[in-house]
C-alpha cells in the first residue's frame, strides 16, 4: 500500500515575497521601464531631500539601515551622505544584486548587504553593528508586510535614540471592499488571489494597497515617535506601465524619542 502524500505547508506572505522577488531579480526586473523609471524617482526624491528627513548629525557619521533594500536604489541614492550603509533583504538574490552593484561602484567598503527578515527570530542579526543605526530607510515594501505595526516596532528597535525612521511607499489605491486600507490576506495561505490581481501579477506578495497620512502616523505615534512628516505630490508613476495605471508614492517619516 503507498504511503499517503503529505500534505504540503502552506506558503506564508514572507514565502510568497521572498519566492517572488529572487525570481524577479532573475527575470532582470530593474531593467523594465517602469520599475527602472520608478527607482530613478525614488532616489531623486530622497537626495532632494535629504534634508528634510532630518537625521541627526553627530561626530560618528551617519550609519543608514537600507530594510528590504533590494538592489540597493535607497543607499545608492543617499551615498554621498552617509558613512556606512547596511542592507537587509528577504531575498537572497536581492541581496547578492546589492552586493555587485556596490562592488561595480566601488562602494563595497562602506554599502554592503545580507540575507535577514526582523519578523522571524531566527533570521534576525543580533550583532550590535545592527543596531543604533541614525537612519532606516524601509521603500516601497511595507505593503508587502502583514502586520503593519509589528514591522515598524522592529525598526524602530534598530534606531539609536533621535534617529529617523523613514517610509517610502504607495498612497492608498482605489481597490479593495472599502477603497482604502484593503488587506490582502496571504499570511496563511499559499497563491489565494484578491480583489488587485488585475493591477500587477505580484498581487498574491501585497498585503495593503497603499497607506494613508493618518495611517503612517499611527503606526507611528504608537511606538512613541515624534516629529512625524508626510510630504507627497510627487510625480505619479505607472505600475506597471502596461496597465495603464498611475500610483502616487509618499514618504514619510519620524524621529525616536531621546531617552533622558
């Protein structure tokens, strides 16, 4: 008689992200027009500024958190005006495309990149050059991230004490039962598709479909940040191109309270 087959786990939402974007480092993603248009907005804005983003200057130099850094567009942007960066990313050929575009750059030296996810214990670094950091910088992946608050309390972890957090994604989509705020639950299922499907084959990685103003500041103000700013009406982007579709990103940003 033959074994039964065991039944297969399902896939959780970091599965499902972590498959999806070693593929798309694979299938050469950063070279389609969109997303190439996309990262080259996102450093512009963060460069223009930098600024505004306040982070603290002190004689140490200023040590950036790249989370969920993918290739590397946030640190390459912002460069010039740190002294070290560190990037973190679910997926390993995120991480290893980082590593080479920092090598290429000669950059290697102070940019550099490892395989990490601060929801799971286990995959979470506990050296201390992981923490204290003066700024994290977490772009255009929070919408990919179930639990909202819970991500935002591990950053803010990270941050030594008046250190900037600093979101850069979506403003909410029209989609979704209510317009706004919709969750994509795939958190415990494996490949279930919703109500954005048609909007970009990635629908099964996206838990939010975008964030508010009040939102971010929420998210924020619960773990006890301050200075919270919110700048959008940057230039609309289409995502992808092919759907016809434009999508405004925001950044937004809070500051760790100094502790006394």
């Amino acid at each position: 008689m033959a074994e039964p087959t065991p039944a297969r786990t399902p896939k959780t939402l970091t599965d499902l992200n972590r498959d999806w974007f070693d593929t798309a480092v694979a299938a050469g993603a950063f070279e389609i027009p969109w997303i190439k248009d996309l990262t080259k907005l996102i450093s512009s804005s963060l460069r223009n500024n930098f600024d505004w983003l306040g982070v603290p200057q002190h004689g140490g130099g200023i040590k950036l958190l790249d989370y969920a850094c993918g290739n590397g567009v946030v640190s390459m942007a912002v460069s010039p005006s740190v002294t070290e960066a560190i990037g973190i990313d679910l997926s390993p050929n995120m991480v290893k495309a980082y590593n080479m575009l920092s090598q290429s750059q000669q950059l290697s030296s102070k940019l550099s990149a490892i395989q990490g996810d601060l929801l799971s214990p286990s995959s979470t670094p506990q050296d201390p050059n992981f923490f204290n950091f003066d700024i994290i910088v977490m772009s255009m992946a929070l919408h990919h991230v179930f639990d909202t608050q819970l991500m935002i309390n591990k950053l803010h972890e990270r941050l030594r004490d008046g250190g900037v957090l600093v979101i850069i994604d979506w403003l909410t989509m029209g989609l979704g039962p209510s317009g706004h705020g919709y969750k994509h639950r795939n958190d415990d299922s494996e490949g279930r598709k919703g109500e954005g499907e048609n909007v970009t084959p990635a629908a099964h990685t996206i838990a939010h479909w975008g964030f508010c103003e009040e939102e971010m500041k929420s998210l924020f103000e619960n773990v006890g940040m301050v200075d919270v700013g919110f700048m959008e009406g940057i230039e609309k982007s289409k995502v992808p191109a092919e759907m016809n579709y434009e999508q405004q990103m925001f950044i937004a940003k809070a500051r760790k309270v100094k502790s006394h």
